[in-house]
C-alpha cells in the first residue's frame, strides 16, 4: 500500500510539473492498476493520459518537463519511444518510476507509472488487478 501511496503522490507531482509546463483540458487516470513482473518480484502499474488544450513542441515539452523534474529531485533519463518521440524515465529516490511521454503530435501526454519491485511471501497469490 505504501508504494502505491508514494507512486500517486509522484503521479500528483508531475502532473504538477506538467500543468506549470503545460494547459490540461482534460485527464485521465485508469481505475486499476495490474501486478506486473519485475527483476526481484512484482510491482504495481498504473497510467494517466492528459489532452493538451493545444499541440506543443513535443522535445521542448520533454525538456521543460526533465528540468522541473529534475530540479524536484527525481533522477530523469531521456530516451526515444518506439514510434521515434522523446520520452523520459523519471524515477524517486524511492522506487517509484514514471514514465513520461508526448503523443498525437503534441495533444496528449502519457504517463505510465510503477512502484518500485518487491517481493510476495511464498504461496500467496494476489489478485492480478487493483
């Protein structure tokens, strides 16, 4: 419960960092998130959209959204999506990572967020969803 908690107060921080960045006209937060898989047990996910009120330049997006972020003290890591559009890896100094992208052209913004991995006592069997 913890690393949930901590994921949605990173989540309201950069939607913060966002919002200073950028105009929200509307947001979207799915109701439930999924255990996933990860290097030393499992982690919680969950995902945000946001349609921008205009299109923005999605590298000078991504770069204001690293220096407010970083500046937030979240370590940020810069790549490249698939489909060729800067993204970035953000993550706390506990654990709990988002990751951060600009879609349709500039309109939408994406968010994926993950708690940090943990470990489940032997023989239990979460529900794959919450």
């Amino acid at each position: 419960m913890k690393s949930a908690r901590r994921t949605s107060v990173t989540l309201n921080a950069l939607t913060f960092l966002i919002a200073l960045a950028a105009q929200v006209e509307r947001r979207h937060q799915i109701p439930t998130g999924n255990l996933l898989p990860c290097s030393s047990g499992k982690q919680w996910s969950g995902n945000t959209t946001m349609q921008l009120v205009r299109r923005y330049d999605a590298d000078r997006l991504v770069d204001t959204v690293a220096r407010k972020a970083a500046r937030a003290g979240l370590t940020v890591e810069r790549d490249v999506s698939r489909a060729g559009t800067p993204r970035l890896s953000l993550t706390n100094d506990a654990g709990v990572s988002l990751l951060f992208g600009v879609w349709n052209h500039g309109t939408v913004v994406n968010i994926d967020s993950f708690s940090m991995c943990f470990s489940l006592p032997t023989g239990f069997s979460p529900h794959p969803s919450y």
